[in-house]
C-alpha cells in the first residue's frame, strides 16, 4: 500500500540537534496497526521509516503509574529493507538497536497479548474480542530514541464496520490518524470496534464519548450517561479557566475495571450492569480522572520526563496531582448537583478522615514519601500502609480552610489550581515547594509550618486547628470493626500479590499492630502454604480465609532469606476509628462564614 509521509509542520523548534539533522533529511514515522478477527490472540504492527539514518534505536516507553512491560510480549520481531539487509540487537529489555544499509526500513512484530487471570480486566490494557477491543498506545508502539517529536501517522486494518476512537488526530482518510510526535502518539490509546458513539461540546470544544459493550451487555440510559459526563466536564473547565486540548475522548469499556488519565482522553472502566444499577457511582471517577487532564497531565511533577524506557519514574509531589484530584472529585459532582457517595461535605470529610486513621502510616510517613512510593511494589513502607490519595486530599482539605479564613473567602483552593495551571500548565514540572510558594501567594499568609509539619516531617495532622476556622471540631474514636451484617469483623487485613521479578506469591500486612504483625509476618515474605496446603498463584487471601474465623489458628509457611518456617496466626478483631464532626459550641461571625461558603462548595 502506498504510505502516507509524515509533513514537518507540526515539529518545533526545541527539537534536539539530532532531531533537526531528522527532519533536514525528512524523516517519517508510518505505523499501521493490523487486527484479525480470526486471531485474536495479539495483533500485528508494522513501522515505515523513511529517511532514517543507518543506525537507530527503538524502545517502549514505560508509564509513570503502571510498567506493564508489554516488551515481554512482543513476537516474530523483524526488520526489512529494499536489499532485504538489516539487523537489530536488543542492548536492553526494552531498547532494541537497528542497523541498515539503505534509510528506508519496516520493521514488524506481533503483539501477544497476554492470558486474562481474572474475570475483568484492568481497563488500561490491550484486549481484543469479536466485537471491538483496546488497543495502541505505549503498549503497542515503539517510539525512535532522539526522534520523539517527529510526527507520525497510523493506519489502522481492521473489519469495515469498526469504529474508531482515540485522542489521535484525524485525517482525510478515515482509517489514518497522525501524532504530532512520540509523546502524543504513546499517549493515546483506541478504543475500536462495534462501539455507541455520543457527542457534546464545552466552550466549543467538541467531547466524545464511546462505548464499548460486550455480548451479553445489559441496557442502561445513555441519554443520562452522557449529560453526567458533560454536567462534570463543564465543572472541570470552569475550574481550571482554560481548555488545554482540541478535542477529547471518554473511552468507556464494559467487563473492565479502573481508570487512566491521558493528554485529551481517558480510558474507564464501566460495567454496563453498574452503569443499569448504580450510575452515579461512577461520576466521581470521572471527575477525578478528568481532573487529571489539568492536574498531573499538564501540572506535572518535575520528575516525570516526556518519554522513558527505563525504570518507572518517581515524583515526591504526587501527593498534590492525585490528592487534590480526589478532593475535587466530590467537590465538582457536588457542583454540577450530581449525586456523592456522601450525603454531605462534612459526611465526606468523616470518611476521608477515617481513613486516614485506619491505616497508621498516614500519622506518621511523610505525604513526599509516600508519594515516591504510591506507584511501586509493597514493601518500601515496611509493614506500613500509607495513602497518597487520602494524605493529599486532606492536605488539600486543610489548606482550603486555611486559605477560606485568610482571605475572608475571597480565594480559596480553586485559586491555587488556577494559578498552579498558569505557572506549570506547560513543559514546566514542580515541586513541593512551588505548590507551597503558590499556596503562600494565594492567601497572602505563612504556610511554611502546615507544609514542614504534614508534607515533608510526616506529623499526624492536628485536624482540629484548622476545623475551627470554620467552627468545627472532630471527635475521634476507636471502636471494634464489624463486617456488613454487624458481626464483629475477624482481622483480614492482608492481602497477596505477585513479584514481578520471579513470579513468587507474596504477603502485604498495612499494619504491623494486627494480628499477622503481631506473630512475625511481614511485608515481601514469600508465601508457600496456608495451614499446610500450597498456594496457588490465583489464590486471593480473601479464598484462603473463606472459612477462618476469631479464635482460630491458622498456619502461614513464608520462605525468606535465611530459610523457610511456618508461622503460626491467632485470628483476632481489631479496632477501627470513629470520625464525626460536630460545630463548636461558639461560633463567631467569620468562623460562620467560611462554614457557609464551604460547606455549600463555593469557588
């Protein structure tokens, strides 16, 4: 087929010397993705370079939250040129060296994907079924290091009746879309198949959403689905003051859990028998990952780079990126009268606050830490559990009320997340001393201690000196934990998860106080046997304890460096905190106005 070369007008003038020698020569990037229905086991990808210097290097890039190494799954890897000469060596996991004679090559491979273990899929990953699938992205292209802001083209082989839909940009032909470079095209995944399509526009830019169904959907009102989204969507922009994107593209699939932010998409999980029963449930995902379009995707930390193929990168002010996009997930579904989780904001910040006290390690490890851990394996907490999701939207909390009274609620939070918006809205990261210098500048008064004292020494945060800016207090208490049916509650709380590294079944305790603490577990034993028998990899501890109760003993064989021994466990409840916020017996008249204005959810 006659490809489609890449025009250099979308490339920018930043671009590195060997990028300008590129673009002298007139590069082009071609992909075509190709998927066949009667293999779905993976789908074929093939790269067109033209204008290529005799040496180069392809990698796949590794995402900031999630290293799914799909390098692994790549298959059938060649390269071909007009002579039929050329070669490649794999210098890394995921960096392949290519060398060829002429400056024109394909290379192809196959992407295998990989053995579905649980009944619904991560909705981040690639999948494939008769009917549509998820494909694209990071997890299917390789990018040319030192060419990433070349502009590139995708043509996509797939059944007629399939539709398309990505953040990728258009073109004439309806099966080729172009990225104006590496970053923007290992950003944006294609949701495709037999997929409802709606449309609607904010502030003129034009959203759409898609939906994937499997075979055996269930019927729900889509009319409602949409005015949801677009009710949110007109919060978020009002929020920020400003659209950073031409279009956008809600990728909805069913049978999938979770959520992923992109540049101008993002890609849901949203099981159509939720979305018949409980609609709502799934508005304040939407609005936190939409937020994330903004925050985290545009306000970035510092130590996130464009593109990188090695280790996943970590970023100390992740507490801010998705804590305050937790705060104004129930903040803006408020905003646009769409129904919370919690009836109230005060019922809100009760639930946020127990959290916070459930697990101990938020009193006590740094929010910065915990940020540089929120995304890597269990263990670099100890036997600790720590949320950078209920840390920073507590922070973020506190420092509204803090920013409420200094002002006489003239500012107040929204006016950091504009003004951090307008200072590193673009190529510019931050760090946690640019949020507090903002912060500083927004209410005109001194947050050094509150970022000393919660972000970067870890203090248990005095909820009560700021509560009574607005004329609250909190009560906290402790009380034994019940399951769902008021019984009291055995202490389950440990979890199983897999090394990547050699596949061994592992232990993760949140707190070395329990009763799995208490008897020696820890955090990163491998886990051989439950009361004598083996476990298996698909094994939840959740199965292991199906028939376990208080009282009980239970035997744990654990393998660790000096050796294998089984540790036996006596099953006990365990304390759970107890929140509630109540007015102070006296108020006064400005304490009575930041309730006001707070409690209605006023920007």
């Amino acid at each position: 087929m006659a490809l489609v070369l890449c025009s250099l007008y979308a490339i920018g003038c930043s671009a590195s010397a060997q990028e300008s020698n590129a673009m002298a020569r007139g590069l082009s990037l071609h992909y075509v993705l190709r998927v066949d229905t009667t293999d779905l086991s993976g789908y074929d990808i093939e790269l067109h370079i033209n204008n290529a210097p005799h040496t180069l290097r392809l990698a796949m890039a590794t995402h900031h939250e999630y290293d799914d190494k799909y390098w692994k799954h790549l298959e059938h890897f060649s390269i071909k040129t007009s002579t039929g000469k050329g070669s490649f060596v794999k210098e890394d996991s995921a960096l392949w060296r290519i060398s060829i004679p002429e400056h024109d090559a394909v290379i192809s491979y196959r992407l295998h994907l990989p053995n579905q273990t649980s009944p619904q899929r991560a909705c981040h990953r690639p999948f494939l079924t008769a009917t549509g699938g998820l494909v694209g992205d990071l997890h299917s292209f390789m990018y040319m290091v030192g060419q990433t802001d070349i502009p590139c083209y995708v043509t996509f082989q797939m059944p007629g009746d399939w539709k398309i839909a990505t953040g990728l940009k258009a073109t004439s032909d309806p099966k080729v879309y172009s990225a104006s470079s590496a970053k923007v095209l290992m950003d944006c995944p294609v949701l495709i198949g037999k997929l409802h399509t709606w449309g609607f526009t904010v502030s003129g830019i034009p959203h759409r959403v898609a939906y994937w169904a499997a075979q055996n959907a269930l019927a729900f009102d889509t009319s409602l689905l949409v005015d949801n989204i677009k009710k949110i969507s007109e919060q978020e922009v009002s929020l920020f003051g400003a659209i950073p994107y031409d279009n956008y593209t809600f990728l909805l699939q069913d049978n999938a859990f979770g959520a992923l932010e992109h540049l101008n998409s993002v890609t849901l999980g949203t099981p159509s028998a939720m979305l018949a029963s409980h609609m709502n449930y799934f508005c304040e995902e939407i609005a936190h990952e939409f937020s994330h379009t903004w925050n985290l995707m545009r306000i970035k930390p510092a130590e996130y780079t464009e593109l990188n193929y090695g280790p996943q990168e970590r970023a100390s002010g992740l507490w801010f990126s998705e804590g305050l996009a937790m705060f104004y997930a129930d903040l803006l579904v408020r905003r646009a009268g769409l129904e919370t989780e919690d009836t109230t904001r005060t019922a809100h910040l009760e639930h946020i606050i127990k959290r916070y006290y459930a697990d101990t390690g938020n009193t006590f490890i740094p929010t910065a830490k915990v940020s540089l851990t929120s995304n890597v394996l269990p263990g670099e907490l100890g036997d600790y559990n720590a949320s950078v999701h209920v840390q920073g939207e507590l922070i973020g909390a506190m420092l509204d009320l803090i920013i409420r009274n200094a002002t006489n609620n003239k500012r107040s939070i929204d006016d950091v997340m504009k003004a951090m918006f307008k200072r590193f809205g673009g190529d510019k990261g931050f760090y946690t001393k640019d949020i507090e210098g903002v912060v500083k500048e927004v209410c005109d008064c001194d947050v050094h201690p509150f970022f000393q004292a919660y972000v970067y020494n870890g203090h248990a945060i005095n909820f009560n000196e700021y509560l009574k800016l607005a004329g609250m207090q909190m009560q906290l208490s402790w009380t034994v934990a019940k399951d769902d049916k008021g019984n009291v509650a055995p202490d389950f709380r440990i979890y199983k998860w897999t090394s990547p590294a050699d596949s061994s079944s592992r232990i993760f305790i949140t707190t070395p106080n329990g009763c799995w603490g208490r008897a020696g577990l820890h955090t990163t034993d491998i886990l051989v046997a439950f009361n004598g028998k083996p476990v298996e990899r698909s094994s939840s501890f959740g199965s292991l304890l199906r028939d376990v109760h208080i009282g009980d003993t239970v035997f744990i064989m654990v393998k660790r460096d000096d050796g294998t021994k089984t540790i036996p466990v006596v099953i006990t409840s365990y304390m759970e905190p107890v929140v509630k916020i109540k007015p102070l017996d006296k108020v006064n008249e400005q304490q009575q106005s930041v309730f006001d204005s707070w409690i209605k959810g006023l920007n």
